[in-house]
C-alpha cells in the first residue's frame, strides 16, 4: 500500500519560511516523479513543483518565482519543498504526489497522493 505523508506545515508570517516533507512508503521511491501541489479555498488545485527520480530534472510554477525550491532524498524516500518569502497568497493546503518517471504539471497524471499539510502565511 502506498502510502505518502505530509509533514511540516504551519503558521508562518509574510516574508518568512517553511520547509515541507513528504515521506513515501510502499513505491520504488526512485522510479518516481515527486510533485507538490497546493489547493487554497475556493480555488483549483494547482500546480507547484516536480522533480524527477534523478534528482537533475525539476519544473516550477511561474508563481514560484525563485521562492521556492524542491529536493528530494531517495535514500530517505523523501522529498521537500523549502518554501521561502511566504506571502498570504502562499497560504493553502499543500500536497505531495507521485507519478511513474517523468515530470509532470497535471494533477490527473499523478498516482498517488497525500493527505495535505496546511500553510498559513498571516500578513
């Protein structure tokens, strides 16, 4: 059973950081394309990073703007999304993914999904 968990979300103020985990059970971590989304209220999910199983290949939301930056250890079978200048608009429930090999920006193409952690970001 595959199983992915979210961790490190909070309450944060604008301008400041995070740092979020995913840790992934019951997959071959390293086959895998690693993606977190993000899903404020009210509003779609959408896309925020991806990294592929090498590690050498990511693809970032235009929003991302620098801002944020995606990792992944697969000795961990982990992968992190350091989240820096945070602002209100940041704020939203943030999930990692899954996808078999390569990157990919569309939520349907993904197969597994975590629960969310939630991101404040207060003004």
């Amino acid at each position: 059973q595959v199983q992915l968990v979210e961790s490190g979300g909070g309450l944060v103020q604008a301008g400041g950081s995070l740092r979020l985990s995913c840790a992934a059970s019951g997959l071959t971590f390293s086959y895998y394309t690693m993606g977190w989304f993000r899903q404020a209220p009210g509003k779609e999910r959408e896309f925020v990073a991806s990294i592929r199983w090498t590690g050498g290949n990511t693809n970032y939301a235009d929003f991302v703007k620098g801002r944020f930056s995606i990792s992944r250890d697969n000795a961990k079978n982990t992968v992190y999304l350091q989240m820096n200048s945070l602002q209100p608009e940041d704020t939203a429930v943030y999930y990692c993914a899954a996808t078999f090999d390569v990157l990919r920006r569309i939520g349907s193409e993904y197969d597994y999904w975590g629960q969310g952690t939630q991101v404040t970001v207060s003004s």
